[in-house]
C-alpha cells in the first residue's frame, strides 16, 4: 500500500503498491513519475525554496515555507494525478 500524507508545508509519499513485482508495478510507476516531476517543477521551474528526500527506498518527501501560486498549481496538479490512480488502483491510502 502506497501512503500519501499531504500537509500545508509539504507532502510524502511512502510505501509500495504491490500491484506487481517489485521494479515491474505500474502503481509505482505512476506515483514515483508524477511525485519526482513535482519535486523537479518545483525546483526548476518556480521560484519556491524546497527541501526533498528520496531516502530510503519508498519515501519522497518534499517540504516548502511558502508555495508561490505557479508552485500550488503544480501541487494541486500532482494531486489531481494522484487521485486518478488511486481510483483506478485500491493500492494508495491519503492519512
């Protein structure tokens, strides 16, 4: 199970889906591509300060002070994908 915990100064995302062999679980895929591309946007392509960690294996976290409007757009777009997969998938848990 895959556990997404959203707070007004970050997010993380930990846990494995199980929806297939390690390396081969497109739930995985799919949560680790829009997660990693959040965390590239928001520190590429804004002006937000953030802090992240991909360590251990299964967890992002990504931490902020203050979200700019383009940074809360790109936050709320993650979540839009987020939610598109775990109503496709029972394997990602919001706590």
């Amino acid at each position: 199970m895959i556990h997404v915990k959203i707070r007004p100064d970050g997010l993380s995302v930990d846990g494995h889906a199980g929806a297939g062999p390690y390396g081969h679980d497109i739930v995985c895929a799919a949560v680790s591509a829009l997660t990693f591309t959040l965390e590239a946007a928001l520190r590429e392509l804004s002006q937000d300060g953030i802090e992240s960690c991909t360590e251990p294996a299964g967890h992002v976290s990504v931490k902020w002070q203050k979200l700019s409007d383009t940074g809360r757009a790109y936050v709320d777009a993650w979540f839009l994908g987020i939610c598109m997969v775990a109503n496709s998938y029972n394997c990602i848990t919001f706590v």
